[in-house]
C-alpha cells in the first residue's frame, strides 16, 4: 500500500484512537446534541 505521507504505522495509531470514539457515539446514537455553540454544530 501507498499513502504518500502516511505511513501504515501512524495510520494504525489514528484508527486504534478511534475506536472508543466509535464505540461512544454507536452507544449514545439516540441522545440529542445538547450543545449551543456554532461552531461546534
């Protein structure tokens, strides 16, 4: 595989600290986004 300046090494790290992103936002799908900040919506 070619990433150009991504090696598969950093893209590892990016993918493993995802994961408990993904596993939050898959368990609290439901739940309204209770923020009022602009630039956050």
């Amino acid at each position: 595989m070619h990433f150009g300046w991504l090696n598969l090494t950093g893209f590892m790290i990016v993918v493993l600290m995802m994961i408990p992103n993904t596993v939050y936002a898959l368990r609290n799908r439901h739940m309204a986004n209770e923020c009022t900040s602009k630039p956050m919506r």
